[in-house]
C-alpha cells in the first residue's frame, strides 16, 4: 500500500500539504492540490483510518451493540441504523453479546480502542457500569439505560394494553401473558399494560427468554398449567413458539385459543397462521437512535432525553375477527 510520504514525494509537496488536501483544511494553493490529488490517484493511496481519526478527532465509525442477532427484530433496527448513518458518512460497527454480560463488555473495549465517534447500546445490562465511564455519545435503543443517556423506545406500556383491550373485544375471556425477562424496564412495560386492562380476566403471568428454545419450554410450561383462550406475547418470537407449541398439542388457532405478539417483525406474516400483533415502528427507532446520535456526535441540542414511539396493532388470523367471537 502507498504511504502518505509517497503521495508527497509524487506530488512534489510535503506531507503536511498531502494532510491539508485530503482534510480540506488550511490553505493549499491551486497547483498544489492538482498535484497531490493527481498522486493519489496515480499511486491509489487509501488513507489509514486510524491515523486519519488521530488527526481528525473522529473516526467515522459508530458502534451498535445487540444481544442477540438471532431475533429478526435486531436486524431490522440494524438496517434503519446502517441506513441513516451510511447518508451522514459513518459506517457503523455492529456487536452480538448473545446476552453474556462479559461478551458486551470486551465489546465496549474493543470499540474504545477504533475511536469510534459514537455508540447505539440495545443491551440487556441497562446497570452496565461500562457505559457510565464512556467519553463518546451515547444513544439507548429499545432499552432504557441509567442516567441521562439519551432512549428512543415504543410505548410498551399501551401496547400492552391495546394487546388485552384487543383481546378481550374479540371474545377472550381468560388471558395470559407471556413475558419477556423481567429485569428490562421495556419489557415490564408491555406486561404491567396487559395487567392493568385484563384485570379479573388475566388467568396467569409467566416469563420467557426472548429466543426461540426457550419460549417453547415457557408455552409448554403454560399449556401444563393453565386454560386459557387469550395470550398476549411479549414479542413475535415468542408468539411464533406458543403458536407452534399449540399446533402439536391439537389447539385450534384462533378457534380455541386467540394470539396477539409484539414488535411487527416480518416473521410475522410468514408464520402459519399469520400473526396478529402490536407492531413497533422498527424502522423509525432505529433510524432515529442514528440521528440523535449523530447530532450528539457533531455537538448539537436534542430536543428531549426520552423519546417513545406510538405502536399500533396488526390484525392477522392468529385472532378471531369482529363478529366471529362463539
């Protein structure tokens, strides 16, 4: 590879003059930059980012930090991530913890050491005391983390109440919820809305990992304990093993027992039957956990520290329709 020194010597400048051209800072004459920029051509020269985010005090990278990329919801935010970041000139860095805690935090080292302008945390540690000495911006998506870290979330809390409003107007009568750990803020969200609205109707409140192994032991676990007619999943993942776990055991969806998941993820509606579900606006959180990020980065005010999307339900035949209730 050409070095800097090369490019200088071709262009018959000093490397200082090479760094001005190529940061388009300080003076440089017309003549000069022909040269230089006709010698990086010539030579193919590709700066060093590193030594480039020395110089520059950025690096044009930002980090995203994820707990399970196996769950077709975090690529999805992923994309919008990439998207937005990609149309303001940073190339984004994406991290999979798998959920282990020592995992997330050889993460946070390793991106310290890339300067990386910023970073996107979607963690199931929001008490991670890595994140409290970080010195670049820091943007919480889908999680809320301590202190005054900036939070783009969807309103779990209604969600799950339009989750059991929903469930009960379509004739479901004897609910459950199958939640997600309950050490995340997000999730006792969605479970605490269900409750408050199925009231006398909610038969049992039971907790599951967020993949798909664990929520077939977590329906299998229900359907040994419990009857019921209406469940409300904490995320589609876990909705699409309950509705597996029921198919095997002979239960007629939505004939004998109504599903309604949440997130809105593509999986979706490829499962049989399709899923009903309290759809997140995926793409908009995450494409505007980017954009404050990267006002963060450039030194801008954000309008507010906590931002939460609306969530709206998507009807499918994983719940009877209007009319249909026996």
């Amino acid at each position: 590879m050409s070095t800097i020194r090369e490019v200088a010597k071709v262009a018959n400048v000093s490397v200082a003059t090479v760094s001005r051209v190529m940061n388009e800072k300080g003076y440089v004459s017309e003549k000069a930059r022909i040269a230089v920029l006709q010698a990086i051509k010539q030579l193919d020269y590709r700066p060093n980012r590193v030594a480039r985010s020395l110089f520059q005090k950025r690096s044009g990278l930002i980090g995203l930090i994820v707990p399970d990329i196996t769950n077709p919801f975090f690529p999805q935010l992923a994309r919008a991530v990439e998207d937005m970041a990609h149309q303001h000139g940073f190339q984004v860095i994406l991290c999979n913890t798998d959920e282990q805690f020592q995992k997330e935090q050889e993460y946070i080292q390793s991106l310290e050491a890339m300067h990386i302008d910023g970073l996107i945390i979607t963690t199931n540690y929001s008490n991670n005391p890595n994140y409290e000495g970080i010195e670049v911006p820091i943007v919480a998506l889908d999680r809320v983390l301590q202190g005054a870290i900036p939070t783009v979330t969807s309103n779990g809390h209604d969600g799950g109440k339009k989750a059991a409003q929903f469930l009960l107007d379509h004739g479901a009568t004897e609910l459950v919820v199958i939640s997600g750990p309950s050490k995340l803020p997000t999730i006792r969200k969605r479970r605490d809305g269900f409750e408050e609205i199925a009231g006398k109707h909610l038969v049992a409140s039971i907790e599951s990992p967020f993949h798909f192994q664990g929520a077939l032991g977590a329906a299998n676990y229900l359907f040994d304990h419990y009857d019921c007619n209406g469940i409300f999943a904490a995320n589609d993942v876990i909705a699409a093993a309950t509705i597996q776990v029921a198919a095997e055991r002979g239960i007629a969806i939505p004939d004998q027992l109504q599903i309604i998941g949440y997130d809105g993820i593509e999986l979706g509606q490829m499962i049989s039957p399709p899923l009903t579900t309290i759809a997140q606006p995926i793409y908009q959180m995450g494409e505007l956990a980017a954009k404050l990020l990267i006002q963060r980065i450039e030194g801008k005010e954000i309008a507010a520290v906590h931002h939460e999307l609306m969530v709206e339900v998507i009807e499918r035949e994983t719940t009877k329709r209007k009319g249909e209730q026996s």
